[in-house]
C-alpha cells in the first residue's frame, strides 16, 4: 500500500520533531505563565504599549477564547490574544503578547516577508486540501501522471508557505524582545525568560516545515516509483 511504504519511513524523524516541539512550547509556556513580572503589566497593557511607542493607532486589540490561540489578522487589523495572555501579568503572556504586537508592526513597517506569506496562504491553504486526495487518486485508482504531477504542484505551494513562515516568526520575536527590552517592561532575567517561551514556539514552525518538506520528498519518491 502506497500510504504505508517504505518510503513513509522519512516522515517519521519529521513526525518525533514535531512531537517534541509540541511538548517543548507547552513546557516552556506553562513554566513562565507561573511567573508574574516585577511590574505587573497584563498582556493587553504591553501590545498597547508597543503600538502607541511606535505610532499605531489602527489596530484592534481582542481577547479570543481558547489556549495559545493568539494571532493577528492583517485583513480586518486586529490582533487576538487568547484570554490567558490578553489578561496574564506572567513572562509568558507578555512574551507572546509582544510576538503578536511585533507582526502587527511588520505590517505597519512593509516587513516584506509577511506579504509574500498572506499573499500564498490562500493558494497554499487550497492546494494543501486538494494536494494529498489527487495524488493518491492518481497513484492508486487511475494510473494518472497527471493528477500525480498536479498534486505535488499544489503541494509545493503548501511547502513554500510554510517555509516563508520562518523568517516571519522568527523577525516578530525579535522585534518582541526588542519592544519588551527598550519599554522597560521586563528585567534582564524575565527578558531571558520571554526568549525561551518564543524560541520553544519556534520550533513548531520548524517542525512543521520539516514534515511539510519531507512530505514532498515522499511524494516525489511515490511519484517516481510508479514508473517502475
């Protein structure tokens, strides 16, 4: 069966990875969401903070339901912070408060990067659903190169994506310790311990990325195979 080949055997380092940077930000998060900062501002006190030191006025600030559901929508300009983080005082609040205040000042900034990732996301996240089904429906039902080839072509959107996720996510937290620094918001030691939350978050985007590219090898080696 083509689902569990051999070569499924790549996705499994991929799949441990993943798992662990799961475990990790979780860990990670937990750990600091226990420890309040000296000055007691709440996550919705810093991403104020950040916007009005950098002259963002058009920015919609909400608290959303959900564990580490924190993001921020450039289309209606509203950044979301889960409940945890919207009223939290603890290093880890402020942390991934300040990494979401720090894509919503990628956009105020034209950060290149976040443009290119929203302009992909809606044909990366329509080839990613249609990439898988017309693959195997070619690989297994229809003897089909074609559908085969079009699949890993809506595939490599879906890699592309995820692999121009990194520099985005990897420049809002910088721009985070950044902010969270020059503000006086945390000491040297919470600082330290705000960097530790964002780099353990780091690692699920690096995961994801590395599954998503060895699901494309996977696909190729499949595709190859089927000439055989």
């Amino acid at each position: 069966m083509p689902f569990f080949d051999s070569s499924f055997l790549l996705l499994i380092p991929a799949f441990i990875f993943a798992i662990y940077a799961q475990i990790k930000v979780k860990s990670t998060y937990n750990k600091y969401k226990e420890i309040k900062t000296q000055e007691g501002f709440s996550g919705y006190d810093v991403v104020k903070k950040i916007f009005s030191n950098n002259n963002i006025n058009d920015v919609a600030i909400e608290s959303t339901p959900g564990n580490l559901t924190d993001h921020y929508d450039p289309t209606s300009k509203t950044l979301r912070l889960s409940e945890d983080n919207y009223y939290g005082k603890s290093i880890a609040a402020l942390g991934v408060s300040a990494h979401e205040a720090g894509h919503a000042l990628q956009h105020a900034q034209g950060y290149r990067f976040i443009f290119i990732r929203n302009a992909i996301y809606p044909v990366a996240n329509f080839g990613s659903m249609l990439a898988f089904p017309l693959f195997f429906i070619g690989l297994v039902f229809f003897k089909s190169k074609f559908l085969m080839d079009l699949g890993i072509f809506l595939y490599i959107g879906a890699v592309f994506f995820t692999v121009a996720t990194l520099p985005v996510e990897f420049d809002a937290s910088k721009r985070a310790l950044v902010q969270l620094s020059n503000g006086k918001v945390l000491t040297d030691e919470e600082l330290g311990g705000a960097k530790k939350v964002l780099n353990a978050a780091a690692l699920t985007y690096v995961a994801a990325a590395a599954m998503a590219i060895m699901q494309l090898v996977r696909l190729l080696i499949l595709r190859s195979s089927s000439e055989d």
